[in-house]
C-alpha cells in the first residue's frame, strides 16, 4: 500500500521560503508523476504542480514565478518550495500520486505563514 | 482557464436516498480528464472516478459519473451514513488544473 506523508515547518514568516518534503513509502518513486496542492482553510483546493521522476515539471501559472518542485529518488522523496510567502499562502498542503486524477494523497500538513 | 461550476452547494437528503451533484465547465473537456473526489473534515480527498465514469480502486458501484463536454455528474445511489462528506470535481484537460468550489452532501 503506497503511502505518503508530508513534513515542514508549519510556521512559515511573511516573505521566506515555504519547504516541504513529500515522503512516498511502499512503492518507488520512479516512472510516476508527483503533484502537490493547497486548500486554504475552510475553502476548495488548488493544484500546484507536478513532477516526474525524471525532473520534468508543470506549475501552476499563478503560482510559477515563485514555484520549485523538485524530486530525490534515492531517498524516494519530493519537494516543493514557495517562495515570498504572505499571509494567502496559508494552507493545508497535500502531496500525491499522479500527475492529473490523484489516487494516494497524502494526510495534508497546515501550513501559517505569520510573523 | 477552465472554471468548473458544482451545483448544488449544498445538497440535503436522508440516508437510502439517491444524489445528483453536477460539475459544469467554462470550456469543453475531454471526457479522460475529469475526476470525482469525496473529501471528509480533516481528511485528504479521496479519487472516486476518473476518465469521467471510470471508479477507482475499491470505491462501491453506487457511486457513478456521466457526461460530456461541459456537463458531467456524479451520482451516488442508495446513499450510505459514510457518503455524507464535501464532493469536488476536478478536470485536467487544460492547464491550470482546478476543482469546482464543491458540493456538500449533508444528512437531512
């Protein structure tokens, strides 16, 4: 059973760097593509990005400028990192398997950017 | 950009009962790249249906997706206590990918 989990501070200052790491166990990290999203609290979701294995990527337009996905397949792991953080960044963040409909999510870390 | 509509907003009914929760696009989609979700508080979305109709692995045959072009829907027969959760639609046929704002499905 292919699982993942998300981890990163969950206190994030105005204008730094937001940085998670997705963790996939039970399956490799290889031939498939990885995405994260967002949901604001108490709002819908937002679709960040994707990633394949072999480094290609895809963002979000309105995220793009400030947007890396990255992919470490020796530790069977994946990244993202926002940059320029404000207080509308805050949210709970989801990875997950596939590069378009998501069959394993993540549980979703919160996110605060706050000072 | 494509914008997807859910209606309704919030949808009331008695366990047992059937749902129909629709998904309109702003632009035609290709049927392959429209998916289902049911999201519970505090939990991750789970896929439902993919391809438009297709279910995903280990999701009952009440719950069935139709449509075409702009108009699909998601319809959940017989429902059950556990159905009662958030329902986003979400399309990948265009970049950006985005959901429909959802529908909550709530116990009458």
């Amino acid at each position: 059973q292919v699982q993942l989990q998300e981890s990163g501070p969950g206190l994030v200052k105005p204008s730094e760097t937001l940085s998670l790491t997705c963790s996939v166990s039970g399956g490799s990290i290889s031939g498939i593509y990885w995405s994260w999203f967002r949901q604001p609290p108490g709002k819908g979701l937002e679709w960040i990005g994707y990633i394949h294995y072999s480094g290609s990527t895809k963002y979000n337009p309105s995220l793009e400028s400030r947007v890396t996905i990255s992919v470490d397949t020796s530790k069977n792991q994946f990244s993202l990192m926002l940059s320029s953080v404000t207080a509308a960044d805050t949210a709970v963040y989801f990875c997950g398997r596939g590069g378009w409909s998501i069959d394993y999510w993540g549980r979703g870390t919160l996110v605060t950017v706050s000072s | 950009e494509i914008v997807l509509t859910q209606s309704p907003g919030t949808l009331s009914l008695s366990a047992g009962e059937g749902a129909t929760l629709s998904c309109r696009a702003s632009h035609s989609i290709d049927s392959k790249y429209l998916a289902w979700y049911q999201q519970k508080p505090g939990q991750a979305p789970r896929l439902l249906i993919s391809g438009t109709s297709g279910r995903a692995t280990g999701i009952p045959d009440r719950f069935s997706g139709s449509g075409s072009g702009t108009d699909f829907t998601l319809t959940i027969s017989r429902l059950e206590p556990e159905d009662f959760a958030v329902y986003y639609c979400q399309q990948y046929g265009g970049s950006p990918y985005s959901f429909g704002q959802g529908t909550r499905l709530e116990i009458k």
